[in-house]
C-alpha cells in the first residue's frame, strides 16, 4: 500500500502549473525545498511523468537537470535532499535502472543488496521494464554489467545473472506436488551446504512468488524451522567467505520474494541504527518503495522494533531532507 498523500479530490492545478510552480521554488542560491515537497511529493509517478514533460516543453531544459546543477553547487547539508528528489521524481524503472547501475560500478559487493531488491522485490513486468530502459541509457544490459563485475565472485555472480534475468509467472496459481518436492530439495541442500547448487538456483530464480511461499511454508512444515533463517546458518562447503556472502544474499532474495516487508524493515533499521546514517540506504527504501508497499513495512517495523518509522527517521535526518522522507512516509506517526 502506497503512503503517497495525493490530495483527495486530486490536485486542481495542471501540469504546467505545477511546472511553474517548481520552476519558482527553484530561482534563487537557496531553493524552496518545502514547495518542492508540497508539490512533487504529493503526486503520483504518472503525475510526476507530465510535470517533467510539462516542464521540459515550457523551459527547454529538463527539471532532473536542473536538479542535479542544484545537487553540484549545495553544500554537504542539501546533497542527501537533492539527490533523494532526483530519485524520487525519476520513472520508477528508470530510478531502478540507475540505482542498479550506480551499484554494479562500485568496487565492492556493497552493491548485492540493489540488485537483489530490484530483482526479487518487484513485479515481472517492473523488471523488464528496468532491464530496457538501462539498455537505453547505459547502452548495455544488466546482465552484461553484471557478469563483467571484477567485485562479484562466483558462486554469487551466478546467482544474481539468474535472478536479474528472471521472467517469473505473475499469476497466483499453485502446485503444492511442486512445492513438497521443491521444499525437500532446499532442505537437502541447506543440510549439505551446498546453496550453490543449480536446483536452488533454478527454484529462487524461476518460481513464482505464491509458489515460493507456497515451498517454505512446507519447508517449515516438513523440517519445524524457518528456510530464511536456516539459510543464514548455512555456508556453502569449500566456497569460504564466499559462501558466508551467498548465503546472506539468498535470504535477501528469499525474503524480498515472500515477504519484501520484513526484508525492508531491516534496511531502514540497519540504515538508522546507531552512530551516523546511511542515507543512500534509507533513501533507496523510502524512495522505491513508497508506492508499492511503505505502509505495510512501517506496520511490520513497528511490530518488530516497538518504534515508529516515521518517529526514528525524523530522530536521525534533518531539514528538508528529513522533511521529504516524512513527506513520503505519510507524515510524522
């Protein structure tokens, strides 16, 4: 469920008048960071769409640009705000498409956990969406940037080239003969240590999601304990820290397929946890999940860490980048 609080009944201004109206809150060394909210975070993606077209036609330039000349000229406190704008105001495949792009360009594997919610927290439909429009911008697919990453090591590069080029069924039917023999499967290789096998990267990466619920909820049923956290404890045999690595990134996957809710509320808690904050973290989740599932994974980090979403992200950010977060949580709980 979206926490976007379009106004009811729907904004009467047009598009070019929205358009003028960020266009105004732009002038000046010191935008209007609260007009910018009051408009765009109060709009949906379609609506954000024609504002940008809008936009661009009246003034011959594109609003994101003019984003990033104010994101270039800020000062440290303004760059999480402006860069959380440009994201926001973006299409939802093409943020994706960038976000996976700026990650696979890191020289670490601090990019997995992108590519794995890109991946497994998104419709069949949004992921092909994503994989066409990076091939427009970036003038190469996903898979190709992926398997060229001198960070990823195999066995994790195999499993995520299967899970970016994933086409999985999007209907809600469900063999439960599948299902036992799938979840007895996973056992088997939990057991053995061999998560890098090709039949768990055949089920993770080919299943749809009521038919992967459908498999570890047998698994639970068969073997008394949680798949995701049987996952964790296990370590692929002979791969080393590799397979510490696998493993983490298979319940993430597993997680992000079943149940995207519990899987986000450990990033945003991850994110503000502590000394300091990981913005580009926090604002990944808020940013991309906002109108998919933001309300249904503040009820479940309420439930789990006894606080407020909204409560901890305003302790831990400030000014208008605090302002905007909230905007798009649904306001201060």
């Amino acid at each position: 469920m979206s926490t976007v609080a379009v106004p009811n009944p729907p904004p009467t201004a047009s598009d070019s008048e929205d358009a003028e109206s960020l266009r105004n809150a732009l002038q000046g060394w010191r935008a209007d960071k609260a007009a910018l909210i009051e408009v765009l975070c109060r709009r949906t993606a379609a609506q954000r769409a024609a504002i940008r077209r809008a936009y661009a036609f009246l003034y011959r330039e594109p609003l994101l640009n003019c984003f990033r000349y104010k994101l270039s000229r800020h000062c440290l406190l303004s760059v999480d705000f402006w860069k959380a704008m440009i994201l926001w105001t973006m299409d939802p495949a093409e943020r994706d498409a960038n976000l996976v792009h700026e990650a696979v360009k890191k020289k670490d594997e601090s990019h997995v956990s992108v590519l794995v919610e890109v991946s497994c927290a998104s419709t069949p439909d949004h992921l092909m969406a994503v994989r066409k429009i990076y091939r427009k911008l970036f003038s190469c697919s996903v898979e190709e940037d992926v398997a060229s990453s001198p960070a990823l090591q195999e066995p994790l590069k195999k499993m995520l080239l299967r899970l970016v080029s994933s086409y999985r069924y999007a209907g809600e039917h469900v063999d439960m003969d599948v299902a036992k023999l799938e979840a007895a499967e996973l056992s088997e290789a939990i057991r053995e240590k061999h998560l890098h096998g090709d039949e768990v990267a055949r089920i993770i990466s080919t299943r749809s999601k009521p038919q992967l619920r459908a498999t570890f909820q047998q698994y639970k049923d068969d073997q008394g304990t949680d798949a995701v956290e049987d996952i964790s404890s296990s370590h692929c045999g002979g791969s080393g820290g590799g397979g510490k690595q696998l493993a983490g990134m298979l319940r993430s996957a597993v997680l992000c397929l079943t149940s995207p809710e519990k899987h986000f509320a450990e990033v945003i808690r991850y994110s503000i946890l502590g000394l300091g904050t990981y913005e580009d973290m926090l604002t990944r989740v808020i940013v991309s999940r906002a109108e998919v599932d933001l309300e249904q994974i503040k009820e479940e980090y309420r439930a789990r860490y006894g606080s407020a979403v909204s409560l901890d992200v305003a302790g831990d950010t400030s000014f208008g980048y605090r302002d905007m977060l909230l905007a798009l949580l649904g306001g201060q709980e």
